[in-house]
C-alpha cells in the first residue's frame, strides 16, 4: 500500500512539474525573482526581475517614479519572440530601497551592469525609458570592455543631456519642503499628478492605470527614492553630460514623443548626432509614455529595429 501511494505520489509530481514546465515556456508565463547584486561604494541590493518569453534577451528599464509594471502594453507582443526581462531599479517597484544618495544615473547603471552578469546575459538588447534610458546609456558605457553583453540599445524620451530644470530644481532643493510633501500625499494622488505631468493633455487615465502606477508608492521608501532620484539628476544636469556617449558603439534606436513636454525632442536630435550607430524614429500623438500613450506605434518601431 505505501509503495503505491509513493507511486502515485511519484508520477503527480512528475506530472506537475512537466505541467509547470510547460507554462514556463510558453510567451505569457511569468517567472519573477529577485537578484542579489554589488557594486563599489553601494550597499548588497537585491533587485526584482519578471521574464517572460524565449528566445534573444530583452532588457526593460523604466523610468522615474515607474515599475515592470510600466511595461504591461507591450510585453506581451515582444515575449512571443523574445526573452523579455522586466527590471525593477534600485528603490522602485519591489526592489530594494535603502537610504542614502547612490540614486544616480550612475549607481543605477553599476547594479544594472552587475545585474547582466549575475544572470550572464549575452546579445541583449537594453531598451530604457526615461531615466531608465540613461540608465541604459551608462551601462553600455561600464561594459564596454564586455561588448557581447550588449548588442543593441533602444533610448526612449531619456533626460541624458543637459536641460532646463530651473523650476523644478527649486523646489527640491528647498530644506525640508519634498520630504514633507510626499510623506504627506496619497499614493493614488502622486500617481494622478505623474501621469498629468507625462501623458497628452486631455487623455484619460484608466483607474487601473492609477492603481498600479501608484502601488510601490505605499511604500514610504519608494518615496524617499523618488526625491534622492530627482536630486541625483538634477545634480548630474550638466553641459558635458554627453561627452562620453560618442563612444557607444552599439546600433540604438532613439524613439521620441514628438511633443514631449518633460524631455524636448531637441535633446533626441543631438543624441542621434552624438550616438556613432544611433537613428531617431518620432512618435505623434504622446508626450513622455509612449508605451502607455501609442504602444502599438511603439512596437512597430520596436520590430523593425529588432527585426532589421
């Protein structure tokens, strides 16, 4: 009797595992973990990663105040044909989030870099958007020595050169008054007021869309590494930022709002001119999301970029 019942016992789990590994191999299986990565000057961070998909490897890195989540239009049509792997940054989404100033276009690039070789990727193609296209930019910089770990880039709407953050600046930098306000405000508004900001005026924001853009914001150090973001970009906005990205050899692929009111579409245009291997596609209709705004005319640019 107990032999049968191992028996059986033997062959469901076999059965579940052949089960599970069925899902785990089909494009819309979802595999999340999280990665423990180093880098000088910086605390052990355990950053958190989804995988969807097989095939050649697809990085994603969102922008400020986003997460994976950012990516829910558009990860579903690349992970047919790709491994795409969603990357929560440091102090966004499910990541880590530890105090202190390493919040950096800089810092994050290292622990991307780090990231890449942990898992040991090869031929990825790093897609970052916003400040996650910076992000990109400099870790294709720190791995320039490693140049098959990095085969293409894809840079959408990133504040990689210097800009104009007078306003914005200001009010950062007053003593005391960010951390106040954004102790102090719902989640669900800071995420109103960051898709208002980002998004073409007059288009609507479905409640899901607020409900999980603001998620990570319950978190008070999603807060505090929202401001010591902010403040890391303003202090590196300076007017020979792009002086080392001529030596990015990688293909890259520009993709622009053309009415972007964050990040002007000027600032493509000289990154095209700066990138050896850079070509600028523009998007209508979208401001500064185009992965919410205009996903499908985003994943046309996208595949034809993958594809050429």
């Amino acid at each position: 009797m107990k032999i049968a019942r191992l028996a059986r016992t033997t062959i469901l789990n076999a059965l579940l595992i052949a089960f599970l590994s069925m899902l785990c191999g089909s494009a819309s299986a979802r595999l999340a973990y999280r990665v423990a990565v180093s880098a000088p000057g910086q605390p052990r961070t355990l950053l958190y990663a989804e995988e969807y998909g097989q095939g050649p490897t697809i990085l994603l890195l969102h922008g400020l105040g986003a997460s994976t989540f950012t990516w829910r239009h558009i990860r579903p049509a690349l992970a047919r044909d790709y491994r795409v792997i969603a990357l929560d940054l440091k102090g966004f989404g499910r990541s880590d989030k530890p105090t202190g100033r390493h919040y950096s276009a800089a810092d994050q690039a290292a622990l991307v870099a780090a990231f890449i070789r942990k898992r040991e990727l090869a031929g990825v193609t790093l897609i970052g958007h916003s400040f996650g296209g910076t992000v990109a930019l400099l870790t294709a910089l720190k791995l320039d020595r490693e140049p098959d770990r990095i085969e293409r880039l894809v840079v959408m709407d990133a504040p990689a050169l210097k800009q104009n953050f007078s306003d914005v600046a200001q009010l950062v930098r007053t003593p005391g008054l960010p951390n106040a306000v954004i102790t102090a405000t719902p989640p669900e508004l800071i995420a109103r007021l960051l898709l208002r900001f980002a998004r073409a005026p007059g288009r609507d924001t479905p409640e899901a869309d607020i409900r999980g853009y603001a998620a990570p914001f319950d978190d008070l150090g999603s807060r505090q590494a929202f401001l010591a973001t902010v403040q890391a970009i303003l202090d590196a906005n300076k007017r020979r930022m792009g002086a080392r990205y001529t030596s990015i050899q990688q293909s890259t692929l520009l993709v622009w709002c053309r009415r972007d009111r964050i990040v002007p579409l000027a600032t493509g245009r000289k990154l095209a001119r700066l990138l050896p291997n850079a070509r600028l596609a523009i998007l209508k209709k979208c401001n500064h999301l185009p992965q919410d705004e205009v996903p499908k005319a985003l994943l046309a640019k996208l595949r034809s970029f993958l594809e050429y």
